[in-house]
C-alpha cells in the first residue's frame, strides 16, 4: 500500500485519552471516535483486527469448532425466557420495532444459539458440537472510557458447546482453555488465566485470560509462591487462626451512647480499640430480599461472594429507606441484635472465633459492647464474605498474596443447563430419554486484544507490533521522493516485496525525513526498510522497530534478510 494514498491521519497529540492505547490508536489513525464507547475502526485497525480474527478462527477450527453469524437483533422473548430480560442490567440495549416489539442488541448470544440448537438437534449422536462467530457486541456502559478497553460497541468472539454429559463438557472446556493460550501467546500478550465469577452469563467453572498491564481496570491476586491466580472478586481466603477460644463467654452485653459516631474509624476512636474487634454491618438486596452481612471491621464485604453463596442471580446494596425498614436504625448504627423484621444474617468465617462482639445496637446513636453470638443474636451461616487483601495467605500454599492489574480479554464458563433448562433445551440420549443439554460458552474481545496489544507493546515513540498481527511486515521508507535514484530504487524495492508475497507499507508521500521517521515510530510496524543517501551504492537501512538495530543491506540481499 502507497502511504501517499492510504487513509492514514496521524496526530501530533491528543487530549482527551486516558490510556496509552487510547492515545496511541488515536494518534497512529487506527480509531476515530463517533460517540462515547463508538469507534470507527480505519483501515490499520482492520489489518490488525482481521489478523487477530484468523488467529482466533485458526484455533478454533484446530479443535473442531464451526462459524456460523448470528444477528444482533434479538427478539426480546428470548432473553424473557432465559430470566435475563429483566436481571441483565441497564448495561443491556432494549429497543422496539415500529409494531411496538421489544428487542435487545445482543451483548451476548446463549439464548440464541439455545434456541437454535434446541430446533435443529434433538439427538446425542449430533453431540458434542461447538458453534462460534465473531460478531459486534453492544453493552450500554454507565462510563464508556478508555478507548476500546471499555466500549458500547465492540468485536467479540463468542463460542457455545452442547454436550449430551459432564466428562464431554469437561474434555472441550480443556480444548478450549489450551486454544486461548494458544491464540494470545500468537498475538504476543503477556497474561494469566485467572479463577473468576461467571457473572451475568451464570454457570459455574469459569477462567478469566487477563492481559498484565498498570492500565487494567481488574484486580488480579497471585501467589508470590505457588501457580494460584484469581479475580479479587473470587480469591479465597484462608480461614483465620481462633482470635478465643470458643468456649469463653463475654460479659453481660451492655448498649452504650456513641454520639455522631457513623463509621469504623469513628468508633475506633471512641471505643480506644482496634479495628479488628469491630464488626462492619451492612444490607444488601438479594434476590429482591434483605440480607444481612457482617465482616470485621478492618475488612470489606465482596458483594460477589454474598451472591455465590446464597446462589443468588442479583445482589446490590440496599437503600437507606430500605435499611430502617428492616432495621430500625441508619448506616453506622447496624447491626443483627433486636432487628426488626426477620432477616438472613450472613456472617464472614473470620468472625466465627470472635466471642466478645462491639456492634451496632440498630438505633441511632448506639452501639452495643460485649455481644456474643448464639446468646445476643443467631447468625444463620458463615461463609468467606470478604474481599482478599494483599498479604493475605494463598489458599493453596499459605504463602502471601501480591496484587496486579489486567486487563480481560477473553472468558471461558462451564454453563451447565443454566440457560438449557430454562428454555427447554432438550435431546434424546442413547436409551430414549430426554435429556438437557450441558452447555458452555467462550467469549474473547477480538478489539479489547488489539487495545491490550499497544498497552503491553509501545515506547515513548509510538506502538510495536508484534510481527504476528502488525498490519503490515515492512514499512519502507524513500528519504527523498525527489531523488531520481532514491525513488526508482524505493519503487523496484516495493515491487520485488509485493511480488514476494510481503506486505508492505511504501512511505512515497513528499514530506520531510523527520516527518516519515515519527509517523513510523508511532505506527509501529516491525521492520522498517530506509531508502536514503546511500541509494547509489545500492545499499540500504534495515531497521528492527522493537530493539533499534539497524544495518546497511544490499539491495539484492533485503528480501533473505526479511525472511
């Protein structure tokens, strides 16, 4: 391609991007916006993107997987069949026809490959099958940001398994988990697969593949000794060492006035205690019902976790109406002594040694000291409730845990008969009986992978593309297109590498060498081939973008030093 022609507009400097990537498409003319979390993707962008596509569909094919396209026009039913109509979230785009019927723009796609598979195959001898598609997603985000990190719009790759049995479902998670290694170590990423929740997609067994990268928007716990990795939001902790011994009774429980005192360092001052012998009380909506969750007063409470253990579909936090209603009292005075409506109490395990309790007494203004669990108040389970923290112990070897930020690009799930069950997703077995399928999904962000590409790839220059899904091989470069010799040879060159099979990017545009030089750092192709003063000795500039080397080739020799 003719750089004098090609719809390339560099920039010099951007201003309103956050994340190197952003800047850095931006700025290179891979992406423009159109509105927040929309973006058109030029004509470099699609290079990379249809490489990463061919990496991906390579892969999939390499264990039996088959492309189909599904729309991205839903019909509403579907999605009211499965539950997730309504428990999606606002994140989820609803419309309307013009005769008034509701439909979603798919950011996800289990209730319409579920209705497909549940018309066209209804026997075990067509299990299992493996069915994906790269398709553009949407997802109304509160706060689009972060270019094509955090989009409205996006490319994804979602695939969805049938099986007919549990080992069937098994073997094909394990094909597929060794497929995404396969596919991001191709596209030259540095990451890890992480223990995950399966949030609203639902099912359980699930490995998130996070991108190491400072710009990540998620909290990765790693063991500083063992292979144990995990999303905080599903890192577990290791149950504490007995604060006292359980058989100790506390004293008589005494309320005391705790005047304007709302939170943990508040009454720590108060009390002259550590934040260790507080207890934390909140509420949350479960399901449409209070809980009740009490965590030490030095921890925080993972919303994720309350949610997994009551096996529950939504949890949020509840209202202030909502909190006096159950409780009598406002946040900063809660707690489960004298609660006014009947109420699940849920409990961290770090609490379960804990005899001698400083609570809040549900009145304002109030705080009760020495109650005890069992004699005060009854909780009805305890449970790993709280977020991990760094420091904390692995579960697997008791050695610390450290903390590092990725980014997500791809998501695998065991979904079980989630979505089968709902809608009736049924087939014969060998003997005649009807069965429900066991299902899998595996998502990757073909366009979040381009962007955490440039977040691991990139200099103070621009971005460096690994030589897998760079948008083109060579980047070659005439100083001075007005030179006779230097053009001719720059021309022969470009024709000698397209007729070998190279893709290549030929910079013919009539503009100052210092011009040419920037734009190429900041575009980032791998290679770079200089046409220069030295053209009339048929010698040239080979230059490696990653590491700066360069050296003066013959031109009867460039080809063999490319390959």
């Amino acid at each position: 391609m003719r750089q004098k022609t090609a719809f390339i507009p560099t920039l010099r400097s951007v201003a309103d991007a956050e994340m190197i990537s952003h800047q850095l498409l931006v700025r290179a003319g891979f992406i423009r916006q159109v509105a927040a979390g929309v973006y058109n993707y030029l004509p470099l962008a699609q290079r990379v993107l249809n490489k990463i596509s061919t990496i991906v569909r390579e892969e999939m094919d390499r264990i039996g997987s088959q492309e189909l396209l599904m729309p991205a026009l839903n019909p509403a039913e579907l999605w009211q069949e499965s539950g997730r109509y309504d428990t999606y979230g606002p994140e989820l785009v609803k419309l309307q026809d013009r005769h008034e019927r509701n439909f979603i723009l798919g950011p996800t796609h289990e209730e319409t490959i579920t209705d497909l598979m549940r018309k066209e195959v209804n026997t075990y001898k067509k299990l299992p099958m493996t069915l994906y598609q790269i398709q553009t997603k949407f997802r109304d985000e509160k706060r689009p940001r972060s270019g094509l990190l955090r989009g409205r719009e996006f490319i994804m790759k979602d695939a969805y398994s049938f099986h007919a049995d549990r080992d069937s479902l098994d073997e094909t998670y394990k094909d597929m988990y060794q497929a995404y290694v396969n596919i991001f170590t191709r596209c030259g990423l540095e990451f890890g697969a992480v223990e995950a929740d399966s949030g609203s997609i639902g099912g359980k067994g699930t490995h998130e593949f996070m991108v190491f990268s400072e710009a990540g928007e998620d909290k990765i716990a790693i063991c500083t000794s063992c292979d144990y990795s995990a999303n905080i939001e599903m890192a577990e902790n290791v149950a504490e060492e007995t604060i006292e011994p359980r058989d100790q009774q506390a004293p008589p429980m005494e309320k005391i006035h705790t005047p304007n005192v709302k939170t943990i360092e508040e009454l720590v001052t108060f009390l002259n205690v550590i934040p260790s012998l507080l207890v934390k009380t909140l509420i949350f909506i479960v399901d449409g019902k209070p809980v009740m969750v009490l965590v030490r007063g030095d921890h925080e409470v993972n919303e994720i976790k309350v949610k997994n253990v009551l096996e529950a579909t939504t949890c949020t936090m509840a209202d202030e109406a909502t909190i006096f209603k159950v409780t009598g009292a406002h946040p900063g005075s809660l707690g489960p002594v004298n609660v006014k409506e009947k109420i699940t109490i849920l409990a961290d395990q770090a609490l379960r040694s804990m005899v001698d309790w400083n609570i809040g007494a549900n009145e304002d203004g109030y705080h009760f000291i020495h109650a005890m669990e069992g004699r005060d108040f009854t909780v009805s389970r305890y449970a790993d409730l709280r977020t991990v923290e760094e420091g904390d112990k692995c579960p697997r070897c008791g050695q610390p845990i450290r903390f590092q930020k990725g980014v997500e690009v791809g998501h695998i799930f065991k979904l079980g008969t989630r979505y089968s069950d709902a809608m009736k997703g049924n087939f014969l077995d060998a003997n005649g009986r009807e069965q429900t399928y066991l299902m899998g999904c595996y998502g990757i962000g073909i366009s979040r992978t381009l962007s955490a590409v440039v977040e691991q790839h990139h200099d103070e220059g621009g971005i460096i593309w690994p030589e897998s899904i760079s948008p083109f091989a060579v980047h070659l470069i005439a100083v001075n297109m007005k030179d006779e010799i230097q053009r001719n040879l720059a021309e022969k060159l470009y024709r000698d590498l397209l007729q070998a099979g190279v893709e290549v990017l030929f910079d013919d545009r009539q503009e100052r060498a210092g011009v040419k030089f920037k734009d190429a750092d900041l575009i980032g192709i791998p290679t770079r081939i200089v046409v220069g003063s030295k053209a009339p000795d048929n010698l040239v500039e080979v230059k490696s973008r990653r590491t700066g080397e360069s050296q003066e080739v013959m031109v009867d020799q460039v080809l063999d030093r490319i390959r």
